[in-house]
C-alpha cells in the first residue's frame, strides 16, 4: 500500500485516502479507504493549468500547516468554488485557470466565512 492521498480531478472531483489518515494510526497494516466527491466546480474548469491551479492550492495549505488529508480536501473545495465564481463572472466557455486563480482569495473567504 502506498501511504498516499489521491486527487482524481474531474467533473465531480474525488479525494481518496487510506482509513488511517483520519484514524490517527500510521501502522503499514492495510487500511481501508475513505472517498470524496467534491460537490464544487463546473466544465469550464477544463481548460489548461486549471490542475496546476489546483495543486499550488493543496501545497500552499499543507505549507501553512494543514494536514494532507484536509489540505487536500479543502484544496478541492475552494478550487471547485472559485471557478464556480469565475463561471458566474465570465461564463464557462472560454475560462482560463488565471480566471480561477483570480477567484480563489474571494472562495476562501467564502469558505471560511461559512465554516
């Protein structure tokens, strides 16, 4: 078993990782896994760099001290968020991902004033 967390980016991106990441336990016995299906984000975050986008997102949260596992989560979520917000500002077609970079300190703010 691989001690991973996995993004599958997509129309209703996922978040997959093993048991033991929420459990507390680090033991190498095999786990099983935990999937999420993100319910932010829309088609027109098919674009080239939006993957980019998204992982600068996930590293900056791990480097500011979240767990991977919630770094990844919430990557995802305010991702998906700011490219809802860039659709509702520009449309889909034609988005680019400096469009959804452009819209990720408004979506975090979102998602924390939400929490």
């Amino acid at each position: 078993m691989y001690n991973c967390i996995a993004v599958l980016k997509g129309a209703g991106t996922l978040v997959a990782a093993a048991e033991k990441y929420f459990s507390g336990e680090m033991s190498a016995q095999y786990s099983p896994c935990r999937i999420w299906e993100n319910t932010t984000g829309n088609p027109g975050m098919a674009t080239a760099g939006s993957g980019d986008c998204l992982a600068g997102l996930i590293a900056s949260l791990a480097g500011q001290g979240y767990k991977s596992i919630d770094a990844a989560r919430m990557g995802v979520f305010v991702h998906g968020k700011a490219g809802d917000l860039a659709a509702q500002a520009l449309g889909e077609l034609g988005m680019t991902a400096l469009d959804i970079a452009g819209c990720i300190p408004e979506a975090l703010r979102q998602y924390y004033t939400c929490k």
